[in-house]
C-alpha cells in the first residue's frame, strides 16, 4: 500500500481530461493536478523549451511527493517523455498517439489524427503511423487554434464549430471514419466535432481511459495502489495566476461533468 498522490500535469487545462478518467477509474488514489499554464500552449514551443516546461512541472510534482507521473500532454510527451525518463526513476505515464485502436476499428481504411504541430512531427506519432501504414491511410491535421478556445472556455460557440470544421472537413471528405483526438484539450471540443461530423458514420478516439488504464495497471505492477476506501484528496496548481487556478478548478469540474 502506498498512500501518496499521482501527480498529473499539461501545459494548462487539456489534461483535466485524462485527469477526470483517473479519478474514475481510481477512487482511492490521491491526485496532484499541476496545469502549467503560464507557458501554454506548447503546440509550437520548441522542444528544448518544452523539456525545461515539463522538467519544472516534474520537479513541482515531485516536491509533493508524488508515486507516479502522468504526463497528460501529448505534446510534452512527443518531446519530452525519453528525457524524462532518462533523468527520473519514478514511473511516469505519457501520452499515446492512439493509432492502433483507430487503426482496427476503421472500416474506410481512412482514419484522421488531429493535433499539435509538436505532436504530428514528434517520433511517436512517426512510429505510431508506419506500424499501421500498410493497413489504413492516415491523415494528420494540426488542430489550428483548438487550445485557445478550450482555454478561453469558447468550446460551445459557433466560432468553435468555424475552427474544428476547417481541421476536420478534409478529413471526412478523405472518407475518414475514425478521428483521433490527439491532444488532451480536444475532447472538451467534442460537441463541436460532433456537429461537424453530423449524421456521417465517424468515431472519435479519445485515448484518455487507455491511459487511466495504464496508470492503474502500472500502481499494480509497483504495488503502489493506495488504501482501498480511504479519503483521497483532488488538488489543483499552477504556474500562472490565481484566477488560472480558479479556471482550472472550474473546468475540472465540468470535466466531470461531460461526457466526452
Ligand atoms: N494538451 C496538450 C496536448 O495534449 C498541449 C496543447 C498545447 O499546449 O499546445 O498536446
């Protein structure tokens, strides 16, 4: 038994999403939410800026004495997880770019990938698609201004709908009938991938209780599981402003609440 906290971080709000499925999935663990914030978004940071982002975040994370860390940002993962792990022994859980579960639904044989610009030309996503190229086509695209409007809450407007169709329409006109979502803000935009996509038969892959699952499995495989039935704790930090942590607690609520 191990009582102490999973930390979780992202560049800001995106990682709530992976953060709501872990408490889900985990009741009993304690969980340390860091969403930067200050430095987001991370999409067209260099990498070199986003291993010092992510080193800082780990580092916080550690000071409060955190069992396991999610890196719940698949552009930090993309550019940071190796170095990561090449500099701490604590179990850290990054990001998949989930091609393999798009890959085997896909009936068209198109499936689409929506996410940063750091995140389509990072190595994972690289031999994530060269796996499964002879299988499906896959079409990368760069979810232009996504993060902003998560981040300014401006996900149920129609300038949302505007953003998300000019990324996906090419897509669907492909004949893509899986879209991964492949940054953690995206799926609080899913009402507006929703409308876009319309009565057309298309799938969106939120990998985020692939990674709950994973967190699990490795708290199992370290037995570092938590007591069961105990009173877990949910906090919340930032590098950036008390009225970002105040958003920040807003909006994990609404991850709650949404049914991604
Ligand atoms: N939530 C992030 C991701 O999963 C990062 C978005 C950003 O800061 O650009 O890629």
């Amino acid at each position: 038994m191990d009582n102490r906290p999973i930390g979780i971080f992202d560049s800001g709000l995106g990682g709530l999403t992976v953060w709501k499925e872990i408490a889900r999935a985990l009741p009993d663990e304690s969980l340390i939410y860091f969403g930067d914030g200050k430095n987001c978004p991370y999409g067209s940071r260099t990498p070199e800026e986003i291993r010092q982002f992510s080193t800082e975040a780990i580092e916080f994370l550690l000071g409060k004495a955190c069992k396991l860390i999610v890196v719940a940002c698949n552009t930090a993962t993309a550019a940071a997880i190796d170095y990561l792990r090449s500099r701490y022994s604590i179990p850290l859980v990054g990001m998949e770019p989930a091609v393999k579960p798009a890959a085997l639904a896909s009936q068209s044989g198109v499936i689409g990938i929506v996410a940063t610009e750091g995140s389509l030309h990072g190595e994972l996503f690289r031999a994530a698609s060269s796996k499964y190229a002879d299988k499906v086509r896959i079409l990368p695209a760069v979810g232009e201004g996504f993060v902003e409007l998560v981040e300014s809450n401006r996900e149920e407007t129609p300038e949302a709908v505007a953003v998300v169709r000019k990324a996906i329409e090419p897509l669907l006109e492909e004949g893509a009938d899986q879209i991964v979502l492949g940054c953690t803000h995206y799926p609080f935009l899913t009402k507006a991938f929703r409308q876009v996509i319309g009565t057309r038969k298309v799938a969106l892959i939120n990998p985020a209780p692939a990674i709950a699952r994973r967190v699990e499995f490795l708290l199992s495989q370290n037995e570092l599981h938590a007591e069961p039935g105990r009173q877990a704790t949910r906090t919340f930090h930032t590098a950036a402003s008390q009225d970002y942590l105040d958003k920040l607690i807003a909006k994990s609520e609404q991850a709650k609440q949404m049914d991604f």
